[in-house]
C-alpha cells in the first residue's frame, strides 16, 4: 500500500464523522423534536385546547375584528 493513501485517509476521516452528525442531528430535531415543542404536547398554545368563544375573544381583544362581528359571531356560537 502507498504510505501517502492511508496518510490522507487518516487525515480526513475524522471529517466524515463531522458531516455525519452535522446531516443526522438536524434531521433528527426536525423529525421528533421541532413537532413536540412547536406543535405538540409541550406547548400551551394549541389551538385544539381553546375553545371557540376564546379564539372569538382573542380576535376582538387583538382588533381583528370590531364589536359588530364579535357580537354577530357570539351569536352564532350560543
């Protein structure tokens, strides 16, 4: 075998394991943990734990919406 091959071999082989974990830890924060924080149990602001009345008020506290719709919305939920 030629000296200089297992030389550079040895050279960048700790490289490849760099650019292993720099492609698999990403994939798996995006696979299993971005999910759970941003969308999942972990977080309180689900949309599914709010009812429709608090969604409703949400928007009018925020001006989404003027009195006139709340009102005619808030009817439409009783």
């Amino acid at each position: 075998m030629d000296t200089h091959y297992i030389n550079i071999q040895w050279t960048f082989w700790p490289f490849f394991w760099i650019i292993f974990w720099v492609c698999i830890i990403p994939l798996f924060w995006v696979l299993i943990g971005r999910g759970n924080w941003k969308y999942g149990r972990h977080g309180s602001n689900r949309a599914a734990d709010k009812s429709p009345m608090d969604i409703l008020k949400e928007r009018y506290a925020k001006g989404e919406i003027n009195k006139q719709e709340f009102e005619e919305k808030k009817k439409d939920l009783a």
